[in-house]
C-alpha cells in the first residue's frame, strides 16, 4: 500500500494522531506519516496548535481509554496468574491441563484487545477505497487469524494448534528482540521538538515483551504438555527452530 499517496492531503492533525498511536497502524504508516509531517516545516507554533486540536478531538475519547485500561488490567491479572502457575518456586506445580486452560484464556483475552486496541486500523482497511491489500498488509492483519484458529485448536488439544502457537510465539519472541535492537541503536534527532512528538518505545518495554512470549513458549514445551499433543522433542526443536531462523532472516531484510 502506497501510504505516502494517501497521506499526502492528510491535515497535520490527522498526521499527528497516527505518529500518537503507532500500535493501531503498520510501522510503514507510521513513518510516512513522521516523514510528511516533518517534510511540512511548521513552526513551533503551529505544532502547539496542531497538539491541541489534537487534544479536543481525543477528548471524547477518554471513556475508551478507560474501557482500554480495564481490559489491560485484566490482561495482567491473567498473567499474573499465568506466572504463578509456572513459577518453579511454589508448594503445588500446576498440572499441564490447567496450564493448558489459563494459556488458552489468556490468548482468548489477547485476540479481543487485539481487535479493540487496533479497529481504528481495521475499520480503515475495510472501509476507505484508498486501502490496498498488499503482502505488507496481508502480515499485519495473520494473527487476527493465526491467534484465533490457534487457540481454539490448542484448547481442543489438537497437534495443529500446539504447533501454531508455537509458531506464533516464536516469531512473536524473536520479533520482540529485533524490536528491541533497533531502539538502543536509535539514536536522537537532536531536535527537541521533533523528538517530543516522535517519543521512542522503551526499551524495557520489548523486554518485557519478550519475556511474555518466550514464558509462554516455554511453558507449552514442558514435556508434560507436549506429551497432550503428541509433540516428541525433535518435532519441537523443529518448529521452533525454523521458524526462527525465517523470522531472523525476516527481521535482518527489514532492519537492513
């Protein structure tokens, strides 16, 4: 998709709330739209007028936000628990079937604030005639069918669905960590302004991230649960490690 065709008559406000929310657009998006914006010139100024028109409109949109925390909130409980339940240090080990029960929640729950945080980026894709259906956008919008198809199947303790999620936890780890990479190795504009508008992620952040898909991958490769599924070691190692070598090569072609 062509984003610097379609943002080229975009406003500076519409600009602005795409740089401000770049979990619910493609990372394409979101640098065309820091390139347009800059490419415009405005003065200190004009920015501070732009922010606020920007405030006014998101002002009716606080009770989303909080409807977002919320869910959030939830989100960490579950994974709270989910941590309790595999943490080594504990009077009674969780059995693989209630492993199983709380992984497959947590992933229901993550499929539906997936769809929440991002149907700004849906609604745009299904409904404006400029949207394009290109490779770029076809890997943006697998896991709303991977985590799905994916969950239910590991549920249902089928092999398919061990082998997507691990698929999809693999990619989703190793991403994490490429992610990761690339914002210790970002260096500053060394324009205030430009940098208060264009904040980068935390590194601490893809950590984290990190951490959550390789707990959960690891989880699912205890030979207990592997047992449910019929996965033998070689069957794992295989999986595990092809995707990650294609994710690897993947996530280098893009940094490169």
């Amino acid at each position: 998709m062509d984003f610097t065709k379609t943002f080229k008559d975009y406003s500076n406000t519409d600009l602005l709330k795409i740089i401000h929310n770049p979990n619910e657009y493609p990372s394409q998006a979101v640098e065309t739209a820091k390139t347009i914006f800059a490419s415009r010139q405005l003065s200190e100024e004009e920015i501070e007028i732009v922010k606020a028109e920007l405030a006014i409109q998101q002002e009716g949109k606080e009770v989303k936000r909080q409807k977002i925390n919320n869910i959030e909130n939830k989100m960490k409980n579950i994974g709270t628990l989910l941590l309790n339940n595999v943490n080594p240090i504990q009077a009674e080990t969780a059995t693989a079937e209630k492993l199983i029960k709380i992984i497959s929640i947590v992933f229901c729950g993550l499929f539906i604030f997936k769809i929440y945080k991002e149907f700004g980026m849906i609604s745009f894709m299904f409904t404006n005639n400029e949207a394009k259906w290109d490779f770029s956008m076809m890997l943006y919008f697998l896991p709303f069918v991977i985590i799905p198809i994916a969950t239910f199947l590991f549920f249902k303790r089928k092999k398919i669905g061990w082998t997507l999620l691990a698929v999809y936890l693999t990619y989703s780890a190793i991403s994490s960590f490429g992610l990761f990479i690339l914002t210790i190795n970002m260096k500053s504009s060394g324009v205030a302004i430009l940098d208060s508008i264009f904040p980068q992620t935390s590194p601490i952040t893809h950590i984290l991230t990190l951490a959550f898909w390789g707990g959960i991958l690891w989880t699912i490769s205890k030979g207990n649960i592997r047992e449910i599924y019929s996965i033998d070691k070689k069957y794992m190692l295989a999986t595990i490690g092809i995707v990650g070598i294609l994710t690897i090569l993947t996530t280098y072609g893009m940094l490169t």
